[in-house]
C-alpha cells in the first residue's frame, strides 16, 4: 500500500513518487470543529465528482493540480487503499499559499457577523442597510490565514500581500474572483446561488494553480435560489441537517458528540448528491465506485 503521509478531518493523503499525491476524499464529517463517528455515506465521492466536473470548466482560468480521478490510471497499490475508487484524485505537488483565498458575493457567515458590528467585510466599507444573505455589489476576496489549531482568522488584502507578496496577492485574487464569477453564473443558471467559496491555491511549476476540492458543498455555501430570501439564512447544500440535529440535541460542542442517527445521514447524502447533479448535469450512479462506467 502506498504510504499514507496525512490524514486530515475529511482527506488522506498518500505519497505518489518526488511530485505526485493521491489524494482520498473520507466519508468522514465535522461540525464545530469536531469530527462524528458516523460517516455520511457517499460524501466523500462527492466531493471528488464535483470537483473534477469545476476542473473542467474552469481549467482555461488557471492550471490545476487535478491529474486524474480514474482509478485504473492510479498507482500500484492505491488500489488497497479502501474507497479509493471514486473517492481518490491523483494530483500534482504543489507549493501551497499561507493563506486561505476566499470569495464572498452574498452576506452571510462571520462577513455577516462583522458587517452587524462595523458595516465591513474583511475591514473593507459597504453600504448602509444590506441585511443577512444580501447579495454584495460585486463579489470580494477575503483572505484568512491557514490555522494549523484553532480557527482561521479573516485578514485584509494588504496583510495578505504581506503574507505572499503583493503581485502574488493580485493574481490570486484575479483567479479566484475570475473562477467564481463564472462558477456562479453557471450555478444561478442551474437554480443554485453560490454565496461564498473558498479555493486553496499553489505553485506548480511556477505558475500559480488551483488546488484541492473546487466548489464543493464542503467548501462553499450552496443555496436553493428559490428559497434566497434576504434577511434570512437559506437552507444550503451541505451538512446543516447534522448541525440543525447537533444543536437541538444540547450537546455542549466540546464533548464527544452523540450518535448522528440514519434519518439525519440519509438527509445529509441527499443533499451533497442532489448539488453535484444539478450542478454538473450528470447522475452521480454514473461516477467510479457506484457500480456503473462511466
């Protein structure tokens, strides 16, 4: 078996020669910073499945590191790596950026939180009277950085520029505002309004690439555009059943958690399968590992 080198709360990341990772999406999910001992069936396929469909059609904005997602292309004995078959992406190394590069287009989480308090997003002026998941008038990059404990903490563009340097701070910016606006116009098209995402991005061969998951319900907020209403938080597509369950059963968040139950699980996988398809358009029965070609 190939040697596993990481293993975070939701990837494993196995070494692949001098320049390659494989990397393999768990079915493991957190909420408050806490890891469940129940998996959600399925999640971690995807997130895989959906970031290789943004692969494709955002690959022309910037290099990914996304090699392949086919498991007959993966090296010996990933194949004893359990799941790896729609779960596994074989990518390239890269030098990855302190910071974490985050686009808004809507209010909603701690931008949301500090615009209550300060009328800013990430120190920057909006204007009087948005309210909770108004759209902003035109979508912004909010860095933060990249805790190894504890939260990321939100800073300016200039600290990132002093994080990066500045011309590498404008081009990330430049790819992730660029990404996200045509993901976005993609997605309303679809019925699905992308509030906020966040893209890890990197150097491979000296050219700055997109990494890691891309616009998936684990690192955006998807919301039904139907049910946008400002002044409200929408439902999203993502895990809010496990953390609506989590909070009505008054566990105190620091403990080890109770047993999500199969309703709840069920739930949750409904929603990341129903994202990945009408995002991409395609039946995910149809992705490696469900029992069909593709």
């Amino acid at each position: 078996m190939l040697e596993r080198l990481y293993s975070g709360k939701v990837r494993d990341i196995y070494g692949v020669g001098e320049d390659q990772f494989l990397m393999v999406a768990s079915d493991r999910i957190s909420a408050f910073d806490v890891v469940f001992a129940e998996p959600i069936v399925d999640k971690g396929a995807v997130l895989t499945a959906m970031t290789e469909f943004w692969d494709e059609r955002l690959r022309h904005i910037a290099p990914t590191h996304l090699i392949t997602t086919d498991p007959a292309k993966f090296p010996d004995g990933a194949e004893e790596i359990p799941g790896v078959a729609g779960r596994g992406m074989l990518v390239r190394k890269a030098e990855m950026l302190p910071i974490e590069c985050i686009v808004r287009g809507y209010l909603s989480g701690s931008a949301w939180k500090e615009y209550q308090t300060s009328q800013t997003v990430h120190h920057t002026p909006m204007p009087a009277g948005l309210r909770e998941s108004a759209r902003l008038p035109e979508p912004i990059f909010t860095p933060s950085t990249k805790a190894t404990e504890g939260h990321d903490i939100n800073i300016s563009f200039a600290e990132a520029a002093e994080l990066v340097g500045e011309e590498v701070a404008e081009a990330a910016r430049t790819i992730c505002l660029t990404a996200y606006l045509e993901a976005a116009e993609h997605a309303l098209a679809h019925g699905i309004v992308i509030a906020d995402t966040k893209f890890e991005l990197g150097f491979i061969d000296g050219k700055l690439a997109i990494c890691d998951e891309i616009l998936t319900p684990d690192s955006s907020r998807f919301w039904p555009a139907d049910r946008v209403v400002e002044g409200e938080a929408p439902p999203s597509f993502d895990k809010q059943p496990v953390r609506d369950w989590a909070e009505s059963t008054g566990w105190d968040k620091a403990s080890t958690p109770p047993a999500i139950p199969a309703q709840v699980i069920e739930e949750t996988r409904a929603r990341y399968i129903e994202a990945y398809e009408t995002l991409s358009g395609r039946k995910f029965a149809d992705w490696w590992g469900q029992g069909t070609s593709r």
